[in-house]
C-alpha cells in the first residue's frame, strides 16, 4: 500500500462566539490519506467539509488534535519547517472570482509563490508562467489579462495555475466546480485528473456532487454536523452505503436512466440539521434518524472499523 502522506488524529476546531458558546466545526475527526490518492469529503452545507480542509491547510489553527505531514508533527514546526509545509499543500478555492485579486494580472498572481519562495526569476519565471497556463488550457498571452476578463472555468484554471506554480504534493480543493456551469464542471474534473498523473499530486476534493466524487475519488469520507458518519472506498461506499446519512445522500443522488430511478426508493429526512453551537447528545444524526433508537440519545457511536476498509460510527453496527 501507498505510504500516508497526511493523518489527522482527534482533530477538533472550534469557533467562539461568545463567552460559553463555539461552534463546533469539526469535533473529533481521526483519517488518514495516501500519497497519491484522492480522497473525497460529502455531507451537507454547514456538515465542516471546508473548516477541515482550511485547517489541514492551516488557514484555521486547530483548537486541539494532531495532523501528521509525510510523518511530521505539524504542531511543532520551526519557521522555515513551516514555510516548506505551506509549500507542500496547497489549496484551490470555491469562488474562482473571490480567490482572485482584481488588481494583479494573471501572470502575476500564479507568479505570487515562485516570487515568494525566489524559486525563478527574469526569463525563467515567465517561462514557468507560460508553461502552466498552457498545462491548464489557457494560453501565454492570458498573462498579461485581468481575472475580470475571463469565464468562471478560466478563472478556477488560473487558480489550479496558482496552486501548481510552488510544485506542491497535496492539495486541498475546495469544492473547485460547484460555482462553474456543468458543461465547464467535466473539463476541470478531467484537468485535476490529468494534472494529478503528470505532477504526482494527493488530493483532498471537498464536494456537494455525489456522482463526480465517485469518479474522482479512491476513498470518500461522509460528514454530518463536524462528525465523520462513515469512511470507505469509493466503490463500496455506493455500493454498500451503510450509515442511514449515507443512505440518504445516495437516495437523493440522481440517477440519468428514468426507468431506474422511478424504481428507486427515496429516503426524505425530517427536519433541518441540528446548531453546532448545540448539537444534540449521543449520535449527532439522531433527531433526522429513521432507525433511531434509545442509546443514541445516550451514548455516542463508536468509530468501527465493520469491514475491511469500511469505518461507521453508528449503532447499528456496534
């Protein structure tokens, strides 16, 4: 097996919003992911997906646990260990317009970490610039632009740009095509994969697509309310979903053959997700449940391991 690149143990970030209240963001999440791999992150909007991939990246300092990069703690970096960290992992952002700075020109935002780490200069650096515009389907002359010149997949390409131009080993993308038309979503997808072979790159890919998480990723991590409900390969997660969350997720996933999906049965949860700052006692998927029981409102799942490769916290398989 592929050594782990990156381990995060008991890893816990919460947000303070007053005296005695946090939001608890992500709240004891333990994973792994292998050098080489992508790994893929589904659940709801508010579930952590992008606090955890912000904190991983370091853009949150995490309020307790431990993250391990190619075996080193990254709590107890010096400086200049810190500095070759940031350019180890690097993160491609949602909003391709917002991650951009209006007033630099392409050519100079991808340049921002060649610039900051003197990795070139002069005709070298350029070069570089010329080289990975061209390796996200863009062209030279699209150096000299604004970002307000271009499409929305032409921005998050000028993002990829920016991400690869430090020669990173991981990378974080955040949910990288839920703000580009779907037409555009395939061509960014297909980039990530053929830019994950060329520069051997690990992937964190933080998604809402359930379909094009399956086909981007090895292994998918399920998260509810800052909890990881289950964790499996990709194949074995959809064919063999075990957790009621993920049962729900996939019920809702749209199937492209009508006959097919008129025969599937729909799982509708009840409710809106409970508040981080209170979430509920025991499995925090409890209050949507369909299968809830009595100890779920007392005693919180354990994390199981109930076949190989396929980790549920739930009580069902306790």
């Amino acid at each position: 097996m592929p050594e782990e690149i990156l381990k995060v143990n008991n890893l816990k970030k919460y947000f303070k919003i007053s005296a005695n209240q946090h939001v608890k963001s992500v709240d004891d999440i333990s994973l792994f992911i292998r050098k080489g791999e992508t790994f893929g992150l589904v659940g709801e909007s508010g579930s952590g997906k992008s606090t955890l991939g912000k904190t991983i990246v370091g853009l949150h300092h995490a309020t307790s646990g431990k993250m391990y990069f190619e075996d080193q703690d990254l709590e107890n970096l010096n400086r200049k260990q810190q500095r070759e960290f940031n350019r180890k992992i690097q993160m491609i952002f949602q909003d391709p317009h917002a991650s951009l700075n209006p007033r630099m020109r392409v050519g100079d935002i991808i340049a921002e970490g060649i610039d900051a780490y003197k990795l070139a200069k002069g005709k070298e650096r350029l070069d570089i610039i010329y080289n990975l515009l061209e390796k996200v389907g863009l062209k030279s002359d699209h150096a000299q632009r604004f970002p307000h010149e271009f499409s929305g997949g032409q921005r998050q390409r000028i993002g990829i740009a920016r991400a690869l131009a430090v020669k990173p080993k991981f990378i974080v993308a955040d949910e990288p095509i839920s703000a580009l038309d779907v037409s555009i979503q395939a061509q960014v997808i297909n980039l990530l994969e053929d830019l994950k072979e060329e520069e051997d790159l690990t992937y964190l890919f933080i998604a809402h697509d359930l379909a094009m998480v399956k086909h981007i990723s090895d292994r998918i991590g399920v998260m509810y309310l800052g909890k990881m409900m289950e964790l499996s390969t990709s194949s074995e997660l959809f064919k063999n979903p075990l957790h009621p969350y993920t049962q729900a997720l996939l019920s809702a996933n749209p199937i492209p053959n009508p006959s097919l999906a008129q025969k599937r049965e729909r799982i509708i949860l009840k409710g809106d997700p409970p508040s981080p700052v209170n979430p509920p006692s025991g499995c925090r998927f409890r209050t949507r449940c369909p299968h809830v029981k009595d100890i779920c409102a007392k005693e919180e799942p354990v994390w199981k391991e109930v076949d190989s490769n396929h980790w549920v916290s739930c009580h069902l398989y306790s």
